[in-house]
C-alpha cells in the first residue's frame, strides 16, 4: 500500500477564528440593555468599574464579567476533525478543512444600578432583569471561520456577514445564550467590593455560554491510498480446487463474490492501481 499525502500551497494554519469573541459577548450585554430602555428621556450610563459614584442624578448599569471557566459537561476531544465548512466535493479536488472542537466557555456578569435614591435603584434593577430575561440569545449570527489565507466565511465558503438571513440547513449559526444564574453568595459579592474598594449594591449573576473556534487547516485533497491490484475475477473463476489445504470445502465453482462497501464515512480519494499502472511503476 502507497500513501501519498498531499502537496499544499501557501500556510496550512490560519489564525484563531473565535479571538474576539469574548469581547464582543460584553459590547452585545451592553448594546441590548441600552436598545431596549424606555423608562425615561436619559438612558442609563454602563459602567464597568464597580467603584465608579456619579455625582448627579445619573442612573447607572454596572456590567462586570468577574470569571470565566469551561463547560465540563459540553467538553470534547482536542482531536482534529473536518470542519463544518462547505466550499466544494472534495472527491472533485476542492479543499478539506480541519479543526478543533470549539471550546465550550461559561462567561460569568455581575449586573448591578445605581440611582441616587434607592426606590429608583430597586426600579432600575426591576427593568433590568425582565429585559435580560428577554435575551434568548445575545449573539445570533452565522458561524465566523478564518482561513489561513486570511479570508473570512460563513459554513457555506461566502464571504463573512453577521447580517446575512439563514436560508439553508448547512449554514452554521453562532449562538450566545444567557442565563439568571446563583453564582455567588453574599459574602462572595462583599469580597469583590471590598477588593475594588466600592460600596456595596444588591447584584445579580448572569452566565453567558459561548463557543470558541481555533484556528482553520488547510488541506488540498486530503490524502491518497493505493492499494495493491487483486487478482482478477476471472482467475478466481478458473481455479479448480474446491478444497482448501485443511479440508474445507470452497466456494462453488464460477462464483465469484460481490464487492461489499465498508462501513463508516464514506471514502474520500482512495481509488485501486490498475495492472498497468503497477507495470508503469515497476
């Protein structure tokens, strides 16, 4: 049997395709609770700085993502496997992409107000939780994959548009769902204000599940096998022997077996070496 492993053109690895992920979860929580606010003329300001006291009037929305930890129970293999990216039959030569399985991250928010009196506090937050909850998901947007080329596509090998309509079964969306979560205590939460010196205010957990994809590799055809020729059906036809060296009966004469296909995945670029190609190779 002859491996023949392909012959690749310009970089096998392209960067990461989920490396801003994480920072576009945060600017989504803020952009949809400011969409979404209709209490009054003023939206609030979001603050990120847990120690940050307006001097006036000024309501504000306090959004801290204070962890990040790994879903141990949507963990994968690390073992590389073909990526869901449609860009053409590679029995017809079109390249093969492989990655990772994405890396599936729990995001951790502290969500917390402030007004300057506490029964317009207690209101702020009220607004709050049911806009959250309103929140299916986050982020709802095709799947993001960067080729070593440099080049952004969607699963279907497009050019990148987040804005772009659904429309196929083969198109894979990104989604980013968020979560009322119990995640920390109340003497948890007094901890982490003591730590950034802030007073403290009645706060709520949200967790945000994302999915982070690595970086894309580029093959070219994948790789080829060559199996050695078999003997031909008709030799096996004209043999006479009915029995085998330990006595066992043969097979019937001029019964020739019908191919049979293997299972698993079906196969990809394997094809046998005719008798005058082996000559050819000799």
């Amino acid at each position: 049997m002859t491996v023949v492993l392909p012959t690749l053109d310009g970089p096998l690895k392209g960067p990461m395709s989920s490396r801003s992920i994480i920072g576009e979860v945060t600017e989504a929580l803020h952009r949809f609770l400011l969409e979404g606010y209709d209490l009054s003329d003023q939206p609030p300001r979001v603050e990120e700085d847990l120690a940050f006291v307006p001097k006036d009037r000024e309501e504000v929305i306090y959004v801290y993502m204070y962890r990040a930890a790994q879903n141990p129970s949507l963990q994968n293999r690390k073992r590389l496997r073909v990526a869901p990216i449609f860009t053409g039959s590679p029995e017809e030569g079109g390249p093969v992409f492989y990655h990772r399985p994405p890396l599936i991250l729990d995001l951790f928010y502290l969500v917390m107000v402030h007004a300057r009196f506490r029964s317009d506090a207690e209101r702020l937050l009220g607004w709050v939780l049911l806009r959250l909850h309103e929140a299916t998901h986050l982020i709802y947007r095709p799947r993001r994959f960067i080729l070593p080329d440099g080049r952004e596509i969607d699963s279907l090998g497009r050019p990148y548009d987040p804005h772009v309509k659904e429309g196929s079964e083969e198109l894979c969306m990104e989604k980013v769902s968020l979560a009322l979560v119990d995640d920390l205590t109340v003497g948890d939460g007094i901890h982490l204000f003591t730590l950034f010196e802030a007073p403290y205010r009645p706060f709520l957990c949200y967790r945000a599940r994302v999915a982070l994809d690595g970086p894309i590799l580029a093959s070219r055809g994948g790789t080829t096998i060559r199996l050695p020729p078999l003997e031909s059906k008709e030799a096996e036809a004209s043999t006479n022997n009915t029995e085998s060296p330990s006595g066992r009966i043969k097979g019937s004469k001029g019964r020739i077996p019908s191919a049979r296909t293997p299972p698993g995945p079906p196969a990809h670029r394997i094809r046998r070496v005719t008798d005058a190609e082996a000559e050819h190779e000799e």
